[in-house]
C-alpha cells in the first residue's frame, strides 16, 4: 500500500508501507541460504559459535583457525561448515583462505573478523612486542581480509563485513583491561566506520559487533580471579556475564538482510556495562 501526496513545494511525495495485504514474513531476512562467509578464530569462544550460527541460518561457513583439529570436529558436526587451517597473523595464509572460498563457491557474501588476542593486563608489564602483536592480529589482518573479500563484494554490489570489537574499543578496562588490546578494538571500530564509507556507494555493510563480559579463552583468568569476577558483576546492569548464545541474534542480525540498511554502526551487546 502506498500514499501520494503533494509536498508544500510541489514535489509528489510517496509514503510506502507494505507492498500486499498479508503476513509478513520476517524471519525469512534473517536466512543465509546460498551464501558464503568466513569466520576466523572460529576453533573456540565466540567464534566457534558464530559459525555454528551462520551456518544454522543457511550459509556455507569456511570455519578459520590456527588449531585445525578443532575446526575438524566442528565440520564433522555440520556439512556446512568448512574447516581451513589459518594463522591470521600470516599474510600468505589469509589470501589462501580467501582464495579458498572464492575458488570453491565463487564467492564471500560475509566476512567475521573475530580473530583476537589480548597482551597483559597492566601497561607497565605489556612489552612492545605484546602491543604490536595484538594490533598485527586484531587490526591489521582484519584490514586485510576485508581488503581481500572487498574487492569481490563490491565487484558483485553485494556483501557485509563484521568485525567483532569489543567494549574495551569504546571505554576503559582497567585494572583488569590492557593497553594493547583496548587500542586496538578501538582502532578496529574506527576502521569499520572507514569501509562503511568507503564502500556503501556499492552496497557493501561494514560493521561491528562489541561484546561485553563473555566466558571465553581469552578471558579465563577474569573470571578465575574472584575480584575481578566480581567486579564484572558489579559492573554489570545485568549483574552478571553474558551467557554463550546471547550474541547470536546480534551476530545474524547484523550478517544478514534484516540489516540491510544498517552500516558503520557498533552494536554493543554487554549487560548495559557501557551504559552506566
């Protein structure tokens, strides 16, 4: 249904509201069916999850990691999901991986870029070389895989990229952050807003997903430490960390059509720790 109507300059102006009478079917934007992605640091955490994810809604996942074994159980799980051995660190690795996909499917409809590390958490005992790895790994190789798949995407005017930031990219963490690691999520969101710039004219979505508190390798020593466990929850609206599965709406909304028009945004899912 649509209403015309006259603006007071003259120009017709035209409202559109659904196109037919009916249902609307708004589970079907989220679906991937017939689309590629790739997930890195998928062998554990997040990003195993999100490959699970991806594929449950249809896609043709090629599951990126250091440890293959791991992507190999996840593969053995879902047909869908492909395992690709991938030291994101590595430049040669990462064109192999994409050139993999490319090559099989003969496209990347969505790239993950969830491959992270973190230094220590005191800046004091950080070296230099703990800061250049987490920006080589969480900046870097995210720039040059979406580099990589860009080049396609816009070729097709079809894809979206979603880098996976965190809330430590937007505020502080301390005592129990790290220099190297806030650093980069920080410059990871500023280059998400970069390529969405760069790239909406040829309807490619780049954005980024920032989590708060999750229970992941990476933050096993938080949790195992009683106060700094306790400070997550006091931290926390929620009074509590996030559980595995609450970033999968986030994650396929933003991977899929029902964000069709949402780009250069930051989607904060953290149990309202940045809303304080």
């Amino acid at each position: 249904m649509s209403l015309d109507s006259r603006g007071g300059n003259g120009i017709e102006v035209v409202h559109r509201g659904s196109e037919a009478a009916g249902p609307v079917d708004v589970l079907r934007r989220f679906r991937l069916d017939q689309r590629t992605a790739i997930v890195t640091g998928a062998s554990s955490g997040l990003g195993r999850r999100f490959a699970r994810v991806l594929a449950d809604a249809g896609a043709d996942v090629y599951a990126a990691a250091r440890r293959v074994d791991r992507l190999e159980e996840l593969s053995a799980a879902d047909h869908r999901i492909r395992a690709v051995r991938c030291d994101v660190a590595d430049e040669t690795d990462r064109r192999r991986l994409v050139e993999c996909a490319v090559s099989e499917t003969g496209r990347v409809d969505i790239l993950v870029n969830n491959a992270g590390v973190a230094g220590p958490p005191l800046a004091e005992n950080e070296e230099i070389e703990d800061f250049a790895a987490a920006l080589d790994v969480n900046v870097l190789a995210a720039f040059h895989l979406s580099k990589l798949v860009g080049k396609h995407m816009c070729a097709a005017r079809v894809g979206n990229i979603v880098n996976v930031a965190s809330i430590l990219g937007t505020v502080s963490g301390a005592p129990f952050g790290g220099a190297g690691y806030g650093a980069s999520k920080g410059a990871l969101i500023a280059l998400t807003r970069e390529l969405a710039g760069q790239w909406g004219s040829m309807s490619v979505r780049v954005n980024a997903l920032a989590p708060g508190w999750f229970r992941t390798e990476m933050t096993a020593s938080v949790f195992a430490n009683a106060e700094a466990s306790a400070w997550v929850t006091e931290k926390t609206m929620l009074n509590r960390a996030g559980d595995e599965g609450e970033l999968d709406g986030a994650l396929l909304f933003l991977a899929s059509d029902a964000a069709s028009y949402c780009t250069g945004q930051v989607l904060t899912v953290d149990g309202g720790w940045t809303a304080q």
